[in-house]
C-alpha cells in the first residue's frame, strides 16, 4: 500500500498551502540545508524505518524530509492534538512520507494515531515528551524488537525517560536532545520566549505593556518568557520551588513571590515547569476578573482544568482559543488553548531559524545513535559535544559571523597550571 493509502490525514486537498508553509521554512533553516545535502550524498539511513512523534507544522516536516532524503521510510505523527497543522500533513504525504495526524482529534484517536505510527515497526525513534517510547514500553513491547534507539526532544520526555532507566525499564538507548547547549539555550530561551507571546498576542489581540505578567518556572523557557515579557513593558513575577533559580529570577531584576500572591495581583500568567497543578482552586478563588491564564509546559496540567470547571457557573469560547470560565461571584478567568502549550496549540510555534539548530541536532543525533546504539546500551546519553559544536559552528558560517582561534601558546597556557 502507498502513503496516500496509509495516511491518516484530514484533506490531502489542502496539500498546495502546506507546501508553501514547509518551503518557507525549509528556506530559513540553513544549518538544516548544509545537513540535508550531506544526508543526501551520504544516505545514513539508508532501509531504515523511522518513526516521528513531533509538533506537526512547517519546521518539523522539513525534518522529517530530511531524514527521508537521508534514506530513511519516514513515518510520522503529531505530539499534541492541537499543534498539528491539517495542510502541512497533506503536503507531507504528497512527499511521499507516511503521515497518521489531524488536527484535534479526540483523545482516543490520537493514541491511536501514535499506534499507528508505531506500528510501522520502526528502527529509529523522535520522541517529543515521550509518548512513543512509553506506549513500546508500556503496551506494544511486540513492536520493540527492530528498535535500536531514538532521540527525545523535550525536557519533560527526558524526565520520563531517566525514570524508566532508573527502573531499569529502558530497552534501548535515547539521546537526550534537549539537554544540548544548541537546544536549550536557543530553543527553550529565545524560541519559547518569543513564541509564547506571539501564540498569546495573535490569540487575545490584547495589550501586554503595563499588566503584570506571572511566569511560573524560572527554567530555561521561564527565563525566556519572563525576558520578553519585559521587553514587552510587563511587570514581570516570577514563581518558582527552586532557592537558586529564584534567586536568578530575583537578580535578573524580576520579583519573586509565592503563587498564592502572584494569583492576587496577576493579569497574564504563564506556567513553563513541566509540573502539575501549578496553578489551581486555591490560586483561582483570588484572581482578578480578566486574569488571562496560558501554558507553555509540555502537558496540558499545569493549569488545573478541573477546578476550574468546578469553581465556574458557565464556560463558553469567546474567540478562537479563549475560553471564559464565569466563577460563581462573576468573576471571569480566561483559558488559552485549553491549557495546552500556547506557543503551539494557538501560534506556529517556535521561530524557523531557532528550529533549524533544534532539528539539525536531532537529525546528527539520531545518526549518531544509529552508528552508536550497541555501544551506548540501554541508556540515556546527552548528544556528544562534537555534534553540538558542529550545530553553533554551522549556525555562524550561516549568519556571516566568524569567531578566533585558540593559538597553540594559548592552548598551552590553558592547559598547563605551572605557565601562570
Ligand atoms: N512550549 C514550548 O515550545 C516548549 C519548549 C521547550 C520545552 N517545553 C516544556 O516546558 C517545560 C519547562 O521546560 P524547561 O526546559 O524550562 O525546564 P526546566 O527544568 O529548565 O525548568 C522548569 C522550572 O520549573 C520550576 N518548577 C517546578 N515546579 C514548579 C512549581 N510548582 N511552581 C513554580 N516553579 C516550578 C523548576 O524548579 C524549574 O526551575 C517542560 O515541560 C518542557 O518540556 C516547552
């Protein structure tokens, strides 16, 4: 059976607009390119079946073409039920990649297109928050045996992947992608920062200057979101249970306070921590009429959803991706995107040139765990530093920008402890 066959898409019709929005991506992403032409002399997947769980829009099918053009059969489906985009999948099936995503699908459907996707027996894995490996793991171990080992984007499927090498669960090995330098500190910093408030921007079509802006979680998102947030004209509270990273926040020149408190005086709040319940009955019962409540964590539990609906008289959508809970003294509280991550589910997610240093450690990181996979054993490594480096250099040679050179009497004098 073909990819047209295969599929399971919303509208293969919707193809044309779709292939525009991966070729405008595919032309912002150069390090990704320099990748690709190497990839497509080289072939390094070549028979090799491999399997993508991603944010399915423009960014994310120009890496899944790429490892197609290094020689791979491609499958793919989305890892959030709201961020994948209906046209850019059909455009991928018309490239000739196996697509099972839809745009908000219901919550069976889409474990079933995981499945799906699953069930094509891959040898190679992208992981994003970790539902792929958790269902192998968890419920199809029938599908484990061709795995020889994948890459995991996000900080929350790194957590849940360290835990099942705790447990001794694991049975193959995973690079741990986000804990890159060329990820994080672009990706989750510069890529979170300034596309959670275009997903919230284009959402509300409110002002942010002058309100006060709650990020919760001084990680490396937090850090970017509560940055913009200022350049924004925000007064900016940061929450956090971390002493050091609220010291951080604190000295970056944003207040601190218990979210018992931020819940008080908040207009705009933004949870990034990768935990639950962040923000819940008790924070809600002293919010102010309007509070504008979004996420930008992984899973949608940040923002407790049910003590909402418990707390509310009346729910309806206001506007695209805003849904007013209506309390029972009359105040308003507003949801973006169901909770789910704004900058996605209500936006294209993170800018094509940040995306490009992100995609193209993945694509190296899964041929390195392809070479590596016996060697590594059944482990979660970091991406070794070699390729991250080779990522920052690309990115440079790209921008036109060059750096000096360690001379040898420098190198030296670096090396030694008596020369000083
Ligand atoms: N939206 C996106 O595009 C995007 C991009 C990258 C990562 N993520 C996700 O964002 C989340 C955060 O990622 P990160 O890289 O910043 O992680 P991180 O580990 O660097 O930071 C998380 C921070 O949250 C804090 N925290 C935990 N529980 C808290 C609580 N109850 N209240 C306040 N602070 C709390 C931690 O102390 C930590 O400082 C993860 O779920 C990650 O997968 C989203």
């Amino acid at each position: 059976m073909g990819v047209v066959e295969r599929s399971v898409i919303t509208d293969i019709r919707l193809a044309p607009e779709g292939h525009l929005k991966i070729d405008w991506a595919a032309a912002h992403m150069p390090v990704l390119n320099r990748i690709r032409e190497r990839f497509e002399r080289e072939k390094p997947f070549a028979g090799l079946k491999v399997a993508i769980s991603l944010h399915l829009e423009a960014k994310t099918a120009y890496l899944a073409k790429v490892i197609a053009a290094g020689g791979a059969e491609v499958a793919i489906t989305g890892s959030n039920p709201l961020s994948t985009q209906d046209d850019v999948c059909a455009a991928l099936v018309e490239d000739g990649i196996a697509v099972f995503a839809k745009y908000n699908p219901g919550p069976e459907e889409y474990k079933e297109l995981l499945v799906k996707t699953l069930e094509t027996k891959p040898d190679l894995i992208i992981d994003d928050g970790g539902d792929l490996v958790a269902i192998l793991h968890a419920e199809r171990q029938d599908l484990l045996a061709n795995v020889r080992g994948g890459a995991e984007e996000t900080t929350t499927g790194i957590l849940r992947l360290k835990a099942m090498e705790r447990d001794g669960a694991l049975r193959f090995p995973m690079v741990a992608v986000n804990d890159a330098y060329c990820k994080y500190l672009f990706d989750n910093r510069y890529g979170t920062g300034q596309s959670v408030f275009d997903g919230i921007n284009r959402t509300t079509n409110l002002v942010v200057a002058g309100k006060t802006v709650v990020v919760s979680g001084y990680g490396w998102c937090g850090k970017g979101v509560a940055m913009r947030a200022k350049g924004l004209g925000a007064n900016v509270v940061v929450t956090e249970v971390d002493a050091i990273r609220a010291v951080e926040a604190y000295m970056d020149g944003f207040a601190v306070m218990p979210m018992l408190e931020a819940a008080k005086i908040g207009d705009i709040f933004i949870t990034v921590t990768g935990n639950r319940d962040v923000i819940r009955g008790e924070h809600y019962a002293v919010m102010k009429d309007g509070a504008l409540l979004a996420n930008a964590g992984h899973f949608d539990v940040e923002v407790n959803k049910p003590d909402l609906e418990e707390l509310s008289v009346s729910k309806r959508t206001v506007r695209k991706n805003i849904e007013e809970f209506r309390l029972k003294d009359g105040r308003r509280l507003y949801l973006l995107a169901e909770g789910r991550l704004v900058n996605l589910a209500a936006g294209d997610g993170h800018p094509a040139e940040i995306m490009d240093m992100t995609f193209a450690l993945q694509a190296m990181a899964l041929k390195y765990v392809n070479e590596a996979h016996e060697s590594i054993g059944r482990r979660v490594v970091n991406v070794p530093y070699e390729i991250d480096e080779q990522v920052a250099r690309l990115k440079l040679e790209s921008l036109g920008a060059a750096i000096d050179r360690l001379s040898d009497d420098q190198k030296r004098y670096l090396e030694s402890w008596q020369e000083h």
